[in-house]
C-alpha cells in the first residue's frame, strides 16, 4: 500500500529522459515495482499452479532480456522477481544477440554482456538446478558450427544448461520453414549431421547440471535506479554492466541478486542463503539506491573480489558447480577470436580429469598448460577420489598421412519453391575433385551434401588397439566420416578431427575414406529469393535481418588438408 494518488504524477511515470527527485521519483519507483508485483501476481503465478497441478513444469523468458533495462518496456519490475516464479527460468537469444565477436565488437554488441545470469540466478535461489535457452531462432540460415558453438558456449558458462534450437516447423509446405531460419527440417542442408551438436550440448548441459553452483559472489541489480529513469538509470546500467565484464574478466563466477532476493535470503555464518545459492560477497554498484532495511541487510557481508581461478587471461570464461562428494567441475570457454594457450591453476586440490562433451571419454590432465580454439571450451573435473576412469591422452606419433586423390559426388539436394521445402537425392558417378570450394563440382546454387571418397594406405596393418586421428582441415559446414562404409565420426566444429581405431580397417592396410560434406541452406535461399515466391505476411517481419545474416555464408566444400597421424599412448 503506498497511501496516495498515483494520477497526480502520471506525467512523471512516463517521460522518463528527465530526471526527477523526491517525490516524483518516488512514484517511478513505487509504480514499476508495483507492475512487477501485480505481473507476478495476476499472470505468472496462475501458469505456474495450473502446471503444478497437471503435473507440468513452468517454464519461459520475458522479452527484452538481453538489456539490463528490459523490465522496463513490458512492466516486469526487477527480471529476478518474475523469473524466479518460473520452475525453469529461461532467455531468449534470436537475431544474432550473441554473435562472434569481430573487428573488436563484443559477442553482445545491443544489449548486456552477461544478460543470461538473470536467469541462471533465478534458479538458483528459487532451488532449481536448470534454466533454458531458446536459442538460433532468426539466426540465419548461414549458421555455422563455429557460431553455433560459440552461442552455446557463451550462455552455459553463465549457466543455461537447457537449450531448445528454434525453429523446427511443423509442416515443410508453403513459407513457413524459412520464416525463422534456420528451419531444423529434414530436408535442410546437413540436418543428419546436426546429432553431433545435440549429443555435445546435451554431454555438456548434463555436466553443467549436476551438484549445486559454486558461485559464492552476488551483483546487486540496481532497479530502483532504473526505475527512476534519467541520468539516474544511465549511470547505473553502466555501473551495473561495467562491474560485470570486470568480474567476469578477473574470472570471478557470480550470480545476480535484486531487493526481493535479498529480502528472502537467510543469513547463515556471515552468507546469504537462497535456494541453491550461498552468497558470501554482495557487490553493489556505485550509486545504487538501497532502501534501509536493504542496508541493514548487506551490513556485515563482504564485498569481496574472489576468482575462482588463476588465468592471466581475461577472455576466459569461468563457471564452477560442486558436486556432492565435495569435487569441483569448471568449466572454461575462450571467449575470444583468438587461439589462447595459457597457464590455468585451481585452488582445490586432487586430481584434474579433462571431460570431453563431444566423445564423453574423460583424460587424466597432465600440467597447467591449457589451449583453447576460439569460442572452445573445456570440462575439468578435480577430484580426491577414484580416477581410475579416466586415461591417458594418446600423443601424436610423428607418423602422418597425406590423403589425396578425391572423387566428389552428390547425395542429397534442398530444393525450396512455391511449394515448400523438399529433397532431391542423387545416384550418380563420382568425379575427381580437388579439395577446396565445391562450386564447380555441385553449382553455385547448390545446399546439400555431396561425398568426398578417397582411399587411406597404411604402411602395415594395424593392431586393433591402436589409434589414429583423422584431420579434416577446414570444411564448410559440418562432415560424417565412414571408413569402408562404416561411420567412424562426425564433426560440426574446430577442429574437424576424428579418432580412428586399428580395428575399424578390419585387418588391412587399405580403407575407403568417405567423407559426406554438408552446407547450409543458404545457397539455395539466395538462388530461390523467397520474397519473390511466398507471401510477404507469412513470411513475417525478420526478412531484412536474414539477408544481412545470409550475406556472409559458407558455399560449401572440404578444403583440408586431409591427414591421418598415428597416435601412440
């Protein structure tokens, strides 16, 4: 109950460029919170009991929430408050919000660097352990591994540990699987090899699931300041969002926290405890209007600083979790455009155990030395207990094979028209091809995957037991390898590496390497120009996004080198 009339400064509530003071401001702020609460109230806690009572899990995002003023444009009065309601609170990432940073612009180049932690956050101190993405939708039919990756990475290691790739259309016929593209159809470009990006996502969303967060720092969000609009609100979304990259850049691994959350938690031993979440450092951003109680609150909670690692690189990312028998798993993602190779040391003691999501074989971990491709990522599990899963790391033999001598011949064909999305498969004769774009080998318009087949030649035949690592180079966009028709691996990212054992020549010293390439669909896209073919409001208001997407786009192709290295234990 705020105890007056809220007519009397409705033009204050809504020119909010110019900054007020006293009571105007006070009746910014006591409206915006009062809209959050009556959201809470009147629309999300009535979905979240009609799922409880039909047994169902509430889930969602809000809009706008890739900006740390996104409350403001639909009422949701703090993000926190509203999200925590959810059983499984969630963010939206559509049109690139993420994307691969570039010419010095960050991966979050219109909104928060870190927006994802809003909903990780959460479902923490609401007790649940996932939050969710609804990820790639508008991305563009152009999405490749490298900026699928990367996407994924950037929301897991702020704690998104669901995901649900958009779009997937329910019928192929008519506009509708290009509306939102990618369309995750059938008859797309590539869509039987998109199993290997599932299978790493889920490897690692099951990994970033288990135990509890090890984050035990919390960023005040600042809404009354936002709330008052004006120089008020600027400063402190800059506060805010300035304290975030620093604390992510010093690989502190940190929750956000609002008033509500604050309020609710429990002091236990000089920590606020909130769910799942137990928060030891509160930091507040300078500027940041703090009701009393909230003061009285805060006092005695440190405002520490505390990495979790020690990097002296700044463009890894950071996020621990631990699990119930007092073992940490981190996760560490290269953020950059660039190969980083440095030195990473962790304040537990034990065993480090490197988890690969994308084979799910676990390494023992020799040194502090770590690489990372750009937009790369790396599990590591430290544990004083059993680690007799985990094996050695073969090493690179110095025994390499060239492979060369490619034939190339279509196998399947997107064709878009009038009509929908459909495919084409071919029965043809190979041609020799040289490794690079396919062009001249598939045409110009061509979305689809074609097979590149050469022959290995081993200079003695294989023990069963031994190892070998298949490199692709570079290929455009995502490759399943089979050896003498078996399927040995497939590869949607860097590096385009597959493990071949010596029983997969069965007793030979000479295989057949097939390697099916897959583009995206953007071939095909360009050449059909859908705005000329389908119906504009079916088509629906992305189209201009998409052709800036689809401008830069990978033709297609294996461009290698093509080698084979012996490994040895």
């Amino acid at each position: 109950t705020y105890h007056y009339d809220i007519r009397d400064f409705l033009p204050d509530l809504f020119n909010l460029k110019d900054d007020v003071d006293g009571a105007e401001r006070k009746a910014r702020e006591d409206y915006r919170e009062l809209q959050g609460k009556l959201f809470v109230k009147n629309y999300l806690m009535p979905i979240r009991d009609w799922c409880k009572r039909n047994r169902m899990l509430a889930t969602g995002h809000l809009d706008i929430d890739h900006t740390t003023d996104g409350c403001m444009y639909h009422g949701y009065g703090t993000v926190l408050q509203q999200l925590r309601v959810f059983d499984v609170p969630g963010v939206d990432v559509i049109w690139r919000q993420i994307d691969l940073p570039k010419d010095g612009q960050p991966p979050c180049f219109e909104g928060n660097g870190f927006f994802e932690r809003f909903a990780s956050s959460a479902a923490a101190q609401s007790g649940g352990k996932y939050s969710v993405s609804e990820s790639f939708a508008v991305y563009g039919a152009s999405i490749d591994g490298a900026l699928a990756r990367f996407t994924i990475h950037h929301q897991m290691v702020r704690g998104i540990n669901l995901f649900n790739f958009m779009s997937m259309s329910y019928s192929p016929k008519n506009a509708l699987p290009v509306v939102m593209r990618p369309g995750y159809m059938e008859e797309m470009a590539g869509f039987f090899h998109l199993r290997a990006m599932n299978n790493y996502t889920a490897r690692a969303s099951y990994l970033m699931q288990l135990g509890c967060p090890a984050a035990n720092t919390a960023l005040f969000y600042p809404a009354r300041n936002i709330w008052a609009g004006g120089a008020c609100s600027i400063d402190a979304i800059h506060a805010f969002e300035t304290l975030g990259k620093e604390l992510e850049s010093k690989h502190v691994d940190f929750d956000i926290i609002d008033e509500e959350g604050l309020r609710l938690a429990q002091l236990d031993n000089g920590a606020l405890v909130l769910g799942l979440a137990r928060y030891e450092n509160v930091i507040v951003p300078e500027g940041a209007l703090l009701p009393a109680d909230i003061e009285k609150i805060l006092t005695g909670i440190k405002r520490d600083v505390q990495p979790i690692i020690d990097c002296d690189q700044a463009d890894i990312r950071v996020r621990a979790r631990i699990l119930p028998d007092g073992d940490w798993l981190y996760m560490l993602f290269n953020e950059s455009d660039k190969h980083i190779r440095t030195n990473v040391s962790f304040a537990q003691p034990g065993q480090r155990i490197q988890l690969d999501a994308q084979t799910g074989r676990a390494f023992i971990d020799q040194g502090n030395e770590m690489d990372f491709l750009p937009g790369q990522a790396r599990f590591l599990l430290i544990t004083k207990g059993d680690a007799s899963f985990a094996i050695s790391a073969a090493k690179p033999s110095g025994k390499t094979y060239n492979i060369a001598g490619f034939s190339i011949q279509r196998l399947r064909e997107t064709l878009i028209n009038a009509e929908g999305i459909s495919a084409r498969t071919y029965d043809e004769a190979p041609v020799s091809a040289r490794l690079g774009g396919w062009a001249e080998y598939v045409g110009e318009d061509f979305s689809g995957e074609a097979i590149y087949r050469s022959q290995i030649m081993l200079d003695e035949v294989p023990a069963k037991d031994e190892a070998y690592l298949l490199s692709l180079g570079k290929i455009e966009n995502t490759a399943r390898v089979m050896l003498n028709g078996r399927e040995v691996g497939l590869v949607w990212a860097a590096p385009y590496e597959v493990r071949i054992s010596g029983a997969d020549f069965e007793g030979r010293m000479q295989a057949t390497l097939d390697i099916e390439v897959a583009n995206t669909m953007t071939n095909r896209i360009r050449a059909t120009k859908p705005r000329e073919i389908f119906d504009p409001t079916i088509l629906g208001p992305y189209q201009d996004r998409l052709d800036e997407f689809e401008a830069n786009f990978p033709a297609g192709g294996l461009y290698g080198p093509v080698t084979l290295e012996k490994l040895i234990p």
